[in-house]
C-alpha cells in the first residue's frame, strides 16, 4: 500500500516528470503525445488512489521547506483539496487526448511547447489544491500564471501578444498589489498562514481589519474573475480551444474559485465571515458580475466570447456560494467547481470542434450545423444544460444547494440574482443547439454535407467523454458531494 505522504507529492510532481520525455520527442508526435497520455493516466489512477485513502480516514502531511519558523512550503489534504485534485486529474487527460485532434486538425505550431507547458500547470494546480499554508497556496498561484501566459501568447501573433500582455498584468497586479498584502496581513495579524478549520482568526481581531483583509483577498484572487478584475479572462480568448478549455474548466479559472472558498472557510471561517460588513457589499458584488456577465454573453456572436462571459457569470455564483457562509452555500459553491468544469470544458470541446471542423466562429454561421455534426452538437446541448442547472446535468444540485444558501440567509437579492442569471442562461446557450438542429426559416448557411464532416476522433472522443460525465454526474455525485459536505461541516462528509 503506498504512504499517502509520498502518494501527494507524486501528485503533484508526476506531470514535471512527463516534461524531458515531451521535449526529448519533440520531432516524433506519437510518442510525445504518448507521454502526456500515459503522464495523464498515471495522475487520475493517483488521485483516484490517493482519494481512496483519504475516504478511508488516512491523512497527508508533508513539509518540503522551512524560510522562517512558520513560513514553509508544506502540503496536507483536506476535502477541498481532495475534491479539486479529482477534477484537474480528471480533465488532463481528457484535454490532452483532444488536444491530440485539435492541434493536428488545426496544424497548430510549437506543440511540444504546448504539451510541457501545459504540465507545468497542472502540476502547479496539484501544488495548490494540496497547499498547506496561504504562503504555498501563493507560490502555485503565481507558478500557475506564469506557466499559461505561453499558453495563452501559442500563436505568436500580434493579437495573441495583445492577449497574454492583458491576462499577465491583470493577474500579476492583482496578486501582487492584493492577495500579496493580504497574506502579509494575515500573518501580522493572526501570527500564522496555515489553513484552519474554523479559520485563523481569534475573537479579539478587529472587524475592520478582517474587512479589510478580505475586501484584499477577493480582488486580490483575480483568477476568479470578479467584475472589474474579469477583462483578462475574455481577452485570453485568442489561445487555442484546448487552452481555453485549461482556462475555463481544468486549471486557472477554478484555481481562482478554489482559492475564494478555501480562503473563507480556513482563514476567515464562516462565523467571522458572518459579522465582516465587507461580505454584505462584496457579495452585492458578485451577484452583478453574475448579472452583467450574462448580459454581456447574449450579445456576443462569437462563440468562445460568448463562453467567455459566461465562465465570468458562473465564477461569481461560486464565490457567492462561499461568500453566504453558510453550509448549503459552501456545499452548493464546492459542487459548482465539479459541475462548471465538466459542464463548460464539454462546450469549449464542442466549439473547438466546430472550427477544425466546420471553420466557423460565428453563432449566426452556425443555424443547421447539427444535421452535418450531430455529436458535437448533442454534447453542446448537455453542456448547456448543466450550465443553466437543468436534469440530466451535475449543474442542477450546484444550483439547488446555492439557493439554498440564499435562504438560509435570506438573501432574496441574491436569490432572485442567481434565479434570473439562470433564465438568461437559457437565453444564450440553448439557441445554439436548438437551432443546429431546428434552423426553421432563418438563413442556413449553405454547406455540402462533405465539407462539413465531425471533428477529428481524439476530439470527439474527449467531448463525448465530458458529456456523459455530466450526465453521471447528475445520477452519481456521491463523491463530490461527500468532499463538499465534509468542506461545510456536514454530518456525512468524507472523515466526519
């Protein structure tokens, strides 16, 4: 039986292990892409292993480096981390079989590049969901950044630079210029950064400077992409569709979430969060990025924008589920990282997809679409439907336990916000399938059936795969529902 100590850090350095044998087979793509496959299954049989353990009641600690009595690099499991471990062991390899179709398809260069850096990063969100301590949590998170910003610039053109420069400054500026000051002002003022169940805090802090503390850490995690620290987000919408799928679904923008609720449930602790005035307004706050976003969604005719905004939109609901502090709100926000990653990583697939396959980026171009890509497009339709929170999709209980929440404190705003942020979902997703298969009279674009054919098989195999997930999801969230319960402090929760 392997140590549950050596077990997380192989975790968390497997994917670096994978980087010599990408670059050494750099000029012979099957064997380079074989080493991300077998480096990506090899992680998901780990996490899966280590998860197990953790179920069973081992536990996992470790310390790699000690700067100064109580400022070390040190990892531990808790649920969050557990739960965020599945999801980003689940989704690399499911990402690296369609990037495998999509970067041939596309005839993308600089694709070793593209598979080492991508390891880096999920070796940098494992170092992350496993952080012990808000010092580790921020070296990942920078690590994170930088390790994408490549990612992000692939295409080497002079709007892809323009990209990768806003995506950099936004989240270097917002991480070093807020989340840096909080951490600093964590340690002066609770005298130590490790994550704590019920929070750091004793009861003698002041108010105002909890406020204050997280008043920084919510603008300061800018990889959750609260309005008006968003527009990096959008912009890194030039990268290729698998780096978007990494973005939205795998990697940054769940790192950005992850952060939010770990933060509020082991610095701040949900009875502080309760009494900090500050959580009142930045809640306000996150209910219009909710609003806003899917606003900005519907106007957008470009595809991958029109997911853009909405990954905003679905990001504040998240940071709203921790913001509640409540247990149905942590629950429903915890569950929401599972649902939003199948969910969203399934419609980025299927609009990759759709331009290998179809050459189209444009929603309007794309009335009739499903007669000639059915697959693609029935997967899109599931994706939509665990975004909006409707059966048979993981987003239905996210949602449910998020409403919850709103009652349980009665926030009615926020409610009526998350309520009306899900009919507009309807509103700019649902229109795409439905019309795919139901041009009716509008304008169809007029396409041979043989020019217009499914995605290449690695693709499609990852889309479908991604889909159906959703739906298991729906019928079977047990585990995730296990970890998340555990998180809030539930009776039932994995070791409680």
């Amino acid at each position: 039986m392997i140590d549950q100590n050596v077990l997380m850090q192989l975790i968390i350095i497997l994917p670096l292990l994978a980087i010599p044998g990408i670059i050494a087979f750099g000029k012979w793509a099957n064997l380079r892409e074989a080493v991300t496959l077998i480096a990506g299954g090899l992680l998901l049989v780990a996490v899966i292993i280590f998860y197990q353990g953790f179920d069973s009641g081992q536990t996992a600690y470790v310390k790699w480096l000690e700067l100064l009595p109580g400022l070390d690099i040190s990892f531990r499991a808790e649920p969050l981390g557990v739960l965020f471990s599945l999801v980003a062991g689940s989704l690399w390899v499911v990402t690296s079989i369609y990037a495998i179709g999509y970067m041939r398809g596309h005839g993308e260069v600089n694709q070793t590049r593209f598979y080492a850096c991508f390891a880096v990063a999920i070796s940098a969100v494992m170092g992350l969901a496993f952080a012990d301590n808000l010092f580790t949590l921020f070296v990942f998170y920078e690590v994170l950044t930088l390790s994408t910003y490549p990612l992000v610039t692939h295409a080497g053109t002079d709007k892809a630079k323009q990209g990768g420069r806003t995506y950099l400054s936004i989240l270097l500026a917002t991480s070093i210029g807020f989340l840096l000051l909080a951490v600093v002002g964590t340690w002066w003022q609770a005298g130590t950064l490790t994550f704590t169940e019920g929070g750091v805090f004793d009861e003698n802090t002041s108010i105002v400077a909890a406020s204050v503390l997280l008043v920084l850490f919510i603008f300061g995690i800018g990889k959750a992409a609260i309005m008006p620290f968003h527009r990096w987000l959008p912009a890194a919408m030039v990268a290729p569709t698998p780096v978007s799928a990494l973005l939205h679904a795998v990697a940054v923008v769940k790192a950005g979430v992850f952060t939010v609720l770990k933060v509020c449930v082991y610095i701040f602790g949900i009875d502080l969060l309760r009494d900090i005035p500050a959580t009142q307004w930045l809640l306000y706050l996150a209910a219009a990025s909710v609003l806003l976003a899917s606003l900005v969604a519907m106007r957008q005719d470009n595809l991958k924008k029109r997911l853009a905004y909405s990954t905003v939109s679905q990001l504040g609901y998240i940071t709203i589920g921790a913001l509640l502090a409540s247990q149905a709100g942590i629950l429903g926000g915890a569950l929401h990282i599972v649902a939003h990653a199948f969910g969203k990583i399934t419609l980025f697939f299927c609009a990759g997809a759709i331009m290998v396959a179809a050459h189209k980026t444009e929603i309007s171009d794309m009335r009739g679409l499903g007669k000639a890509m059915p697959i693609t497009m029935i997967a899109f339709f599931i994706g939509s439907l665990s975004i909006i929170g409707l059966p048979p999709a993981a987003g239905v209980w996210s949602k449910w336990y998020l409403l919850m929440g709103t009652l349980d404190t009665h926030q009615w705003v926020v409610m009526s916000v998350l309520m009306l942020s899900s009919l507009l979902n309807i509103a700019y997703l649902l229109p795409i399938p439905l019309r795919a298969f139901f041009p009716g009279t509008g304008q169809v674009v007029k396409v041979e059936r043989s020019a217009i054919k499914e995605a290449p098989l690695p693709s499609l195999i990852a889309l479908s795969i991604t889909a159906l997930m959703t739906m298991i999801l729906f019928f079977w969230p047990d585990i995730f529902y296990e970890l998340a319960a555990s998180l809030a402090g539930l009776s039932g929760g994995v070791n409680g």
